[in-house]
C-alpha cells in the first residue's frame, strides 16, 4: 500500500464514529499492516508484532502519532512483558 492509498483509509477511520471506525479497520485488516509499514518505515510482520491481532489496535496506531509510537515501541521492546 502507498502513502497516497493508505490516506483514504486514515482519513475515513478517523471520520466514523468509533464503534463503525473498529468495524471498518476489522474488515480491512488485511490493508492495515501495509499501511502502517508504510507510515512507520517497518516491516509489516513487526507491524503485527507491535499492535498485536486487534483491528482498534491497528486503527489506533494508524491514527497516531509516528515519532510516538516508534518511542512507544521501543519502550516495549526495551521492556518485555514478563
């Protein structure tokens, strides 16, 4: 996915209401990792690593800020869950 078509996708998910924002990033979750890798400079598969299965997961990262969720996970890296 490239940037130009990963902004529809933002942009829509950022308009619905947050209970039809969830429903639409489940139903295109197989575009979501594409997206984010694109946003974020990541390989997909870490993508999924870092939000996890969740589509409002993926919606969330999606919408927010990219130097926040780089710190975000490099914190979570740094500090695995025990």
């Amino acid at each position: 996915m490239t940037h130009s078509s990963a902004a529809p996708l933002r942009l829509a998910l950022r308009l619905a209401a947050p209970d039809t924002a969830d429903a639409l990033a489940e139903r295109q979750r197989p575009e979501l990792p594409a997206a984010l890798s694109d946003r974020f400079g990541l390989p997909e598969e870490m993508i999924e690593t870092l939000t996890g299965p969740d589509g409002a997961a993926l919606r969330a990262a999606l919408d927010s800020d990219p130097e926040a969720f780089l710190m975000q996970a490099a914190g979570a890296i740094a500090q695995p869950s025990a």
